[in-house]
C-alpha cells in the first residue's frame, strides 16, 4: 500500500480515497458517501474522547497509534478523517489504552458474557447428561421494527423492505411462527435462500415515518458436540459438500498467497481436521474485538484483519472460514442475532463441516471460555449457546425477491434492506429496533 493513499475496493466498484487529486467522475458518489459516514470524526473530536482517559495524550502518541492501526484514519480530499468508532476502539485494540481505561472504569462485563458464565457449563453439563448435542430450548417472541425516515422519498413512492426473519431449516432452530405484520400483504423467503427475509411494501406519506414491523416466535437451542480428534473421519473429497465449501468464494474468501502461508503455518503437518480447527481458532484468538466500518467498503476483509490486527464478529469468522477451506476444511458462514438478556445485538460466526459428524458451529470471535475445564474452554470451536436467531446461512446471496439496486450490506444480511425505485435507502436514512420477550428459558 502506498504511502500517500489507500484503496477501497467494494468487490464491485474501484473506490480511490487518497491525498492526491482523483476525479471526482470516477467515484461512484453512493459508495463513496458510506466511506464518509463511517470516517465522520475530526481529529480534535477523537482527541476529545481520547484525553478522557489520557488527559496529556500527544500527538507523537496519536500518530504512532494511526501507524500501528490502533486508531483507524483515511484521507479524503486531503484531509485525515477517522472512523466514528476509531477512539473507543483504541482502548479495545491497544492493550496500553485498555489497561488505563480498565483502571479508571474497572472491569466491564457484557451482556452474553454474564448469562454465557453459567449457561456454558450448563450446556456441557446437560449434554453429558442427556447424551444429545442439542439442549437448554429458549423460546422467544420478537417484535421487529424498521423505520423509514420522513420523506426520505418522496410522497406517494413506494419503498419496498426485507426484513429478518428467523430460518426455518435449521435444528438447532424450531417453532417459528410469524404472529402479525404491519402490512397484511407479504412474502416470506423460500427456505432455499440463503437470507432469510420478510418482505413488505408501502407507500410514503408526506411528513410521516414509513414503518415496517413483524411479530414471530421460536425456539432456539445450545449446541455442544463434545468432539474429540478420533471422532472425525477421512473427508470424502469428491463430495459436493467438500468441493462446495473448500473451495475460493468472490470476494471474502481468496486463498490469496499471504492466507495459503499462514495457513501452512498454522496447520504445520497436522492431518486431523479437529485439530486443524482447533490451532485456526486459537490464533485468531489473539485479534482483539473492535467495531467495525460497513463491510461494503473493505474489499478483502479476512485480509483487513490482518493488515489491522483487529476484527468484529464477521470479520474474524471470514477469517478463521477462509483459513480453514485454504486447509481443506469445509466451512461456511452464518449470522443473525445474540439473543442474550442484556445483550442482544447482531452476530456472526461459522460452521464446518466433519465427516460422520456433520455440520458443527465454530463462534470464532467469543474465543476460549474462561475456564480450567478443557470442554468448557474449547466450547465455542464445536458449540454454541442457546441465545441466538439464524437468520443467514452463507454471505453476499440474493435476497427475495431480488432487489433492484446494491444492497447496504452486500456481505451480511442483519438489519434490514430498503428501497424504492429510484435507487437504495441507505443505513442513515433508516433506523431499527428489536424488542424480545422470553418465553422459555433454561433453569
């Protein structure tokens, strides 16, 4: 990468952000609007945030974090501009910056990782105890929201949305049952689609919000396969599954020759799959959670967690799927959302695929489970807890029915997707929401 420019390649588009002069007619102004809202900070408003916990903070200081990639900058036209998340992301990603603010802040502990303290020892507990990899049902009513912004289109249009909607044919997954929508006319996504989606229409009025929502129900369960190395079988190469899922995907998953290297390193001369997982799993372990820009904007993002040693949920999975198909593990993505009480938000991780076993979750990014017990520290490469809703089972598919023009989220499929006929409805012309009611949960 030159010194004096970066460049973001959304997979389908060349966007070119850099100190010299680009004509503006090269660059598609959609994209390069996403790049501006993800990189909206000033420096004298993350130095703001930044002197909170270092008050004599300095500018060798800041600039040595933007080269070591802990506080994440660009230029554009000229002028440095920072992620929206680039200052508390560098005390997540710098482990000096993490312990000052940990000693003013003390310990903080979300969500998933309160409830996931006792469930994951449940989990295995039950397992052993019930001899089933399945266990601990919780089941949920989910009110869904997405509201469009007033007269972000003008009266009378039609916006058209996909919204969420648990899957249907997975097992750990079951009961789903769509309760209400806001609109009474509707299409639900046949199960073969690799997003699954609710989608509705309506007209603008002038003035008002445009307001899409959905009711439904599940139940989701904990999966733990208590996999030992003996338990795996020769891969049977010639199968659709091992060709479908070892193989290279456009653009997030390219064996290109720094992944096929440290591949080789990691796996050394190790022929069990498990064990191959296992040494996968363990090094990306070391990058750091940290938010991340829209994925729309990174044209390789297994490589961008390397570049930038830090990753989200996503970006870590594609990672650790990427480094296990390059090493002949068949292995794919899914998503949707952390159900957690007090934590819920969207999520991403992985499967892989083991002979005479079948498919196993692999939730790369909640690393080794604090615990000296062997089952429960390894839980995550072959279990995942109870608290989740699949939405996605593989990336950067079509949605149903097809959508006209370039999605938001050309990766993920989480929050939704909105437009009209004139074009896309962006993140920032939209908001959100999840509201959950637990109607089972394990004792």
């Amino acid at each position: 990468m030159k010194k004096k420019c970066w460049i973001i390649f959304c997979g389908f588009l060349l966007l070119a952000v850099c100190v010299s002069a680009v004509p503006k007619k090269r660059i598609d102004q959609e994209r390069m609007n996403r790049v501006r809202l993800d990189f909206s900070k000033t420096k004298e408003q993350v130095t703001s945030y930044i002197r909170t916990y270092i008050p004599n903070v300095t500018e060798d200081q800041l600039l040595q974090w933007e080269k070591e990639k802990s506080l994440e900058c660009i230029l554009i036209d000229g002028q440095k501009r920072y992620f929206y998340n680039a200052a508390p992301n560098l005390f997540r990603i710098n482990k000096e910056a993490a312990a000052i603010k940990k000693a003013k802040d003390g310990v903080v502990v979300d969500g998933s990782e309160k409830i996931n303290a006792t469930h994951v020892p449940l989990v295995v507990r039950t397992v052993k105890e019930q001899h089933q990899n399945r266990v601990l049902p919780v089941s949920m009513r989910i009110k869904y929201t997405l509201t469009v912004k007033p007269d972000a289109v003008p009266a009378g249009e039609i916006i058209r949305c996909w919204l969420p909607f648990p899957r249907t044919d997975q097992p750990r997954q079951t009961n789903v049952k769509l309760l209400h929508t806001s609109e009474s006319s509707y299409q639900l996504s046949p199960s073969k689609y690799k997003h699954s989606t609710l989608y509705m229409e309506k007209k603008q009025v002038k003035g008002q919000p445009t307001v899409f929502s959905a009711e439904y129900e599940y139940t989701s369960r904990a999966e733990w396969d208590h996999l030992t190395p003996q338990d795996i079988l020769p891969y049977q190469k010639s199968s659709s599954i091992y060709k479908e899922y070892t193989r290279e995907r456009e653009t997030q998953v390219r064996f290109t020759p720094r992944i096929k290297a440290l591949a080789r390193q990691l796996v050394g001369d190790e022929q069990n799959p498990y064990l191959k997982v296992k040494r996968i799993y363990e090094w990306i372990n070391q990058f750091p959670w940290a938010s991340a820009r829209e994925y729309s904007t990174i044209e390789n993002i297994p490589e961008y967690v390397l570049d930038n040693k830090h990753g989200d949920c996503g970006q870590v999975s594609l990672l650790f799927i990427t480094l296990a198909r390059c090493s002949g593990i068949p292995a794919k993505f899914q998503s949707g959302f952390m159900m957690h009480p007090g934590g819920k938000n969207m999520h991403d991780w992985a499967q892989v695929y083991f002979e005479g076993i079948g498919w196993v979750p692999v939730d790369q990014s909640f690393g080794l489970f604090p615990s000296q017990n062997e089952d429960e520290k390894y839980f995550f490469t072959n279990g995942i807890d109870s608290y989740r809703m699949i939405v996605n089972d593989d990336f950067s598919f079509p949605l149903f029915p097809a959508k006209k023009y370039i999605r938001s989220e050309t990766v993920d499929f989480q929050r939704g997707e909105v437009e009209w006929r004139k074009g896309n409805l962006y993140f920032n012309q939209w908001s959100w929401n999840m509201d959950i009611e637990y109607l089972q949960t394990p004792l």
